[in-house]
C-alpha cells in the first residue's frame, strides 16, 4: 500500500493501521497495570525483607498512586509542550529506570522514593494512551477500540497476581518490579514505530508553565499522601500535625481549584466540567478507583496474613479477576454501541456490589476454590463499569480537550484508589481491635467452653512438649485463634462497606445523560 493510499485509508493516524496503534499504546499502560498487580501480591515479602510492617507496606502503593496524580492534570501541557510522542517516550523511559530502582532497594525509604519516581513516570502513560486510542479511531468505532483497549488493561491482572507471585516465592519480590524492564524497552520501540502526532498537537502553540498551579497541586497531594500514609499511627485527628496538615490540604486544594479555574492558561482546564457528562464520569471514577484498589490491596493480604497461603499461590486464587474481565470485554465492545451505556454501567457496579457481599461470607474454613466463581465475575463485572464509563464521560468532550480530560479523570481515580487504600487498612486495624475488645469480654475465665477447651489443648501441648508447657501453650493458642478470627472479622466488615459503595455507584450511574448519536457515515467512508 503506497503512503497516499494509506493516509487516505487512516487519515486519523496518519496512515497507520489504528490497531497498530492500539498495540503500541496498551502496552504503556499494561505495564504500569502489570506492576500495581504485581506490587499487591508483593507486600508482605517487601514489608518482611524491608523490616516494615503491613500497613508501612502498603505506602508501596499509595505514594505511587498520588505521585501519579500530581503528574496526571500536567500530563496535557508536557504533551503539547513536548509532543504527545516524544512526551509518552520521556514517560516510559522513566517508568522503566524507576522500576529498577525499586527492585534494587535497600530500605522502605529508597523504594519508596523509587516508587514516587516510578508514579511521576507512570502517571500520564494511561491519559496518554487513552487519548492517542480515542483520537485514532472514528467516534462510530470507539467503543469496539476502548473494549481492546480494556482487554489490554485486564490481561495485566490476569498475568500479574500470578507471575509476581511465582517470581516473589521463586527468585525475589525484587523481580516483581525488574520484570518491566523488558515490558519498557518493547513499547518504546512499538511507540517510536507506529504513533505519531496530530497536526494540532504539532502546531499548538503552548503558554509558559503554570508554575503557581503545579505548585499548589504538589502541595495539597504531598499533604493527602502524609496523612494518608501516617495517620494511622498518630491516631488521625488525635494528632496536633496531622490537623495541621489537614488545613494545609483544604486550603491549597480550594487555591488550586480557584487558580485553575480563573486563570486563563492553568495547568488543568478545570472548565471541562461544565460538562454533565464528564462532571459525573469524574465522580464515578474516583468511586470506581475506592472499590478497585480496595479489593486489590487486601484480598491478596487476606489470603497471605489469614490463611498463610505464598505468594504464588495467592496470585492463583485472585488471578482469575482478570480472566472474568477478559471474557468480559469483547461481550462490552458488542453490546456498548447497541444497549444504553448507563444500563451497562449500572449492571456492572452491581454485580461488583453483589460479589463484594459474596466476599463478605468468607470464614477460616475457605479453600483455594471457594471464591473462584466470585472473583471471575468481579473482573467480569468490572468490564461493564470501564468500558461504559470511558464512553459516556467522553462522548461529548472535543477532541482538543480530551487531553485535559484524560488527565484529571485518571488523576481522580488515583486519587479515590489511594483513599480507598488508606481507609481499608485503617479499618482493618482497628475494626480487629475492636472485635477483639468483643470477643475476649466474652472469654472470661468463669466461662465453661473456654475452661473445657484450655484443657483439651493443655493435655495435647502438655503431651508433646512436657507439663509444664500445657496451660501457657493452650492459652497462647487461644489468643491466636481469637486475633486471627478478629481480623478475619474486619474483612468482612470492609468487604461489606465496599458493596455498599458499589450500590451507590450503581444508582449514581443514571446521573448520566444520554449522548446524542452521531449520524452513520456516508457510504464508502473510512
């Protein structure tokens, strides 16, 4: 094919098939999915070999999270400053050094530096990715292209529970971060051969870097990710630094808000929520990033801490999520130009209620099967939320402001998941405090059962390590089985406020407003 006919056959990309394109900008954003997949199954090794506890481990997670945010909203200026291209490149090439340094480590604080760079890196891989997907393809074919997208982002799950545990429980979790290195190198040769920037991008005339707004950003994300991350230990509020932080956040957060939306060349075009669609969509996805990143973060850790399974074998019983999603996703790419997208959306994030309540049912008694079906149909189900909610807070946005909007719209998804993180863990700490408080006040030393099984286990312990081991072995064991069901206790309790979290999205759903469809093309046009 010559090269007129191939720009007259793809104009929107320049002559290069648009599934080309496809291929190279979802293999950015597989990586970074890959790398979050893998980074959950992880935790407990890096916490263990790093000398920090679970919930030390999990700001893994969380600073990676809110160092993507603080890049997401200036993702759009890089990109016209740079070119989109050459700005993706500068991305990747970070993400992939960063990854690295991760995996060689020495302490909880180089990773997690490591992590904030790696985060500065990843953040604009997704928006970029997204907008050079929309932009290449006609709106009639958007929802076809963002189902392939979507697969691209589901396989990561499907891979990386499993692969991150076979390389943590075989090599080191220090693998669970070198292995995007391969991953990096690929996409930025795939990107250098087939993306290309559009004339708009090429020509646009970019005003000087809003220094004061990205400043603000810095601020009020710096102080969400103290707090987020240490104010477990300092009781919250109960803290006289974590109110003052707090303050500082409200405060540069309302500046920003105000400098962005008056400022005429800001950093984030904050005016891109004037639109109803959009506006909704943005509040959605930060719900939609809650619920994600909470089952991520502890349904890994409650298989590991509870049940004392590996790595590996923990990474099997989750990785089945992204198979739900795999199958999911052509289903969504069919049925999402045919069924109205809010219907889609709403049975999606109920089914994600319905299989959180499911989870919420779990006992000490479960095995590695007993959540199969569940866990296959979150993926599934959550197929139906991403390819629905791209589309409908999309549709009506133009082309020259899809970047701002990718951008604010995967910053506030990063945002809800590193929220929803913070609260799971918080919860989980002191909701197992206070099911212990509940349960101990019911074994008091009058209390028959508790007397016939002491014994029981005294005469056993007595037997296989000598008399005088019986009652403080029984007792130590007692108090294990009670600290054990005590934290088997605040799982369910997270698992069912995750539900409810669905539900309401499942009705917000309907904030949608209906797009206006486009009149089909003429015969013959491409």
């Amino acid at each position: 094919m010559t090269t007129a006919a191939a720009q007259a056959r793809y104009p929107l990309t320049q002559g290069v098939n648009p599934w080309l394109v496809t291929v190279a900008v979802m293999l950015p954003t597989f990586m970074e999915v890959l790398d979050t997949a893998i980074a959950s199954v992880a935790l407990p090794y890096i916490a263990g070999s790093l000398s920090a506890s679970n919930s030390e481990a999990t700001w893994v997670l969380t600073s990676y999270l809110v160092a993507n945010a603080v890049i997401l909203p200036a993702s759009n200026w890089f990109a016209r400053r740079w070119g989109r291209k050459r700005f993706l490149l500068i991305c990747v090439t970070i993400f992939t050094v960063a990854s690295f340094f991760c995996g060689a480590a020495p302490s909880l604080g180089v990773i997690l530096l490591a992590r904030v760079m790696q985060g500065a890196g990843g953040g604009a891989l997704q928006p970029l990715s997204q907008s050079i997907l929309l932009e290449s393809f006609p709106i009639q074919k958007r929802s076809m292209s963002m189902a392939a997208y979507g697969l691209g982002i589901v396989m990561a799950p499907v891979i990386g529970p499993t692969l991150g545990g076979w390389l943590t429980d075989t090599f080191s979790w220090r693998y669970a971060f070198y292995i995007n290195i391969p991953f990096g190198i690929l996409a930025f040769i795939l990107i250098t051969r087939f993306v290309h920037d559009p004339p708009y991008i090429k020509n646009a005339k970019v005003g000087a870097f809003d220094n004061i707004g990205f400043g603000l950003l810095m601020v009020w994300t710096g102080s969400l990710q103290i707090v987020l991350d240490k104010g477990q230990e300092d009781d919250w509020f109960g803290a006289a630094w974590v109110r003052w932080t707090v303050a500082a956040l409200a405060t540069s957060l309302v500046l920003w808000i105000w400098h962005s939306w008056t400022h005429p060349k800001g950093l984030v075009d904050l005016h891109v929520l004037k639109d109803r669609n959009f506006r909704t969509g943005c509040f959605l996805i930060a719900m939609l990033g809650m619920c994600i990143y909470i089952t991520i973060a502890i349904l890994p850790l409650y298989y590991q801490e509870i049940l004392g399974y590996t790595a590996f074998t923990a990474g099997l019983v989750v990785g089945p999520r992204g198979i739900g999603s795999f199958i999911g996703s052509p289903i969504i790419g069919i049925l999402g130009s045919r069924i109205d997208n809010r219907k889609l959306l709403c049975a999606g994030f109920l089914g994600f209620a319905v299989c959180s309540l499911i989870f919420s049912m779990i006992n000490l008694d479960i095995g590695p099967y007993t959540l199969l079906i569940p866990i296959t149909l979150t993926g599934f189900a959550l197929s139906f939320v991403f390819v629905p909610l791209s589309t409908m807070m999309m549709a009506t946005i133009q082309n020259k402001d899809m970047g701002a909007a990718t951008g604010l719209a995967n910053m506030l998804r990063n945002i809800g998941g590193s929220i929803g993180i913070s609260m799971a863990t918080t919860a989980l700490i002191r909701r197992a405090a206070l099911h212990q408080n509940e349960l101990g006040a019911q074994l008091g030393s009058s209390n028959m059962v508790l007397q016939q099984k002491s014994a029981a286990i005294a005469a056993y312990v007595g037997h296989q390590l000598g008399p005088a081991q019986g009652r403080p072995g029984s007792m130590g064991l007692i108090y294990g089985l009670m600290e054990q069901q005590s934290a088997l206790m605040a799982y369910v309790d997270v698992f069912r406020w995750t539900a409810l979290l669905a539900f309401f999205c499942a009705a917000a759903a309907w904030l949608f407003k209906k797009p206006v469809k486009h009149p089909p093309l003429p015969p013959g046009a491409h």
